[in-house]
C-alpha cells in the first residue's frame, strides 16, 4: 500500500511541475494570432516534458483569447489523457507520433497560416531563395503527401518527408513545424510564414533564382553555430 502512495504521490508532484510548462504554452498560443498564423481556434502548440515524456497540448475547440493553463491538457506519448478536464486538441495524435519518432523534439505547432497553406495547397515546396530561408530551414521546405484528418495518418506524413527542416507544407491542409523547444517550433512558424508571403510576391516578378547547394550549406551553418548569443 505504501508503495501504491509513494507513485501516486511520486506522479501528482510530477503533474504540479507541468504547471510553468502550461503557462509558457498559454503564451507561445498567443504568438499564433498575434502573427497572423490563425483563425478562430484552429491551429495549436504542443511541449514534451523531458523529465515526465508527458505532452502538454491546448484544449480542442477554445478560443486564443480566453486560454488559460488550466485549458492546457496533458497526455502520454499514445495520446491517452494523463491530466485535464477538457478535450485535447484534434491533432493530438499527430504530436504524439511526431515525440514518439523523433527524439530530438520537444515542441511542435501546426498552424494553417494564409500563404504558406497557399504552396501546401498546390502541393509545392517553398524553394531556397532566400537567404532567410537558408538560415532558418537549410533546404527547400518540403511537402507532404496527402493525409485524411481525424486519424492517425498525419504523423507519418510529418516525419518521413520533413528531413531536417524545422517544418513540413502538409498537402491540401495546412503547416507543422517541430523544435527541440516549443518557442523553436513557434519560431519556425513565423519564418514559414514570412518567406511563404516573400517567395509568393517574388513569383509576381518574375522567376526567383534558387541559391546554389553549396551556399545553402554555408549560410545555414554560419547561422546555426554564429548567429545570436
């Protein structure tokens, strides 16, 4: 019986430790409307606990304005609910499979941000003329295949064609990013977004002219190991 208690106990103190983890997440939900990544309530961001493997996701269906920690729901790596009253969001079995098969990761957003869901619309990669696109994602930004909605076959469509680019144009749908922290995967959100809208302008002009494989590689790496503090 002791030991029954000292687990139970042992995983409510876990629990009481995802609450800084539910506020950062109420904040970095904020960044979505607020950068123009949203409507309504669609879209959300996810966080894996590195002490506990739990996954903390947003509340399907709530409002940015009105979020809260306490709309923050907790799962498990299979997306069983561990903790919270309300219903995780839809794309909770996307996450899930994204932290189960990708070790490296502890954030993830989708978002269905105007002009990047433009190019996952017609099922096209955002080529690397830009040098922003060179620092941030180091390649084109790829595209999935086509995946049903309401099931288990987004993951899949996430891991195997992402790479190691920060985010994937899901086909007829909309954008994932990932991170290995949430406010990254947010990050790489607001980027997708702002070159998808430069590269769509440029294509206005005329025809952008993709920067050679060789200078992708150096621009990315001096952004990686230089670049900030």
């Amino acid at each position: 019986i002791e030991d029954v208690r000292e687990i139970a106990k042992n995983k409510w103190e876990k629990l009481d430790m995802l609450e800084k983890l539910k506020e950062q997440l109420v904040e970095l939900h904020l960044e979505l409307p607020k950068n123009h990544l949203v409507m309504w309530t669609s879209g959300n961001v996810s966080a894996r606990d590195a002490e506990t493997g739990f996954v903390v996701i947003k509340a399907s269906g709530i409002r940015y304005e009105f979020l809260r920690p306490e709309h923050m729901v907790v799962v498990d790596l299979e997306g069983k609910v561990v903790e919270g009253k309300y219903k995780p969001s839809s794309d909770t079995f996307a996450h899930t499979y994204v932290y189960r098969n990708r070790p490296d990761v502890n954030g993830v957003v989708h978002t269905h941000s105007t002009f990047a869901t433009a190019w996952a619309a017609v099922g096209r990669p955002i080529p690397p003329v830009l040098t922003a696109i060179c620092d941030e994602f180091g390649g084109p930004i790829p595209v999935s295949g086509y995946s049903k909605i309401g099931g288990d076959e987004i993951g899949p469509e996430i891991v195997r064609p992402i790479g190691d680019s920060p985010a994937i144009l899901m086909k007829n749908h909309g954008v994932f990013t990932v991170g290995r922290t949430p406010e990254a995967a947010v990050k790489a959100a607001v980027m997708v977004e702002d070159v998808a809208r430069t590269v769509f302008y440029a294509l206005q002009l005329g025809t952008p002219e993709v920067i050679p494989e060789e200078e992708l590689a150096r621009a990315h790496r001096r952004y990686v190991e230089q670049y900030g503090q």
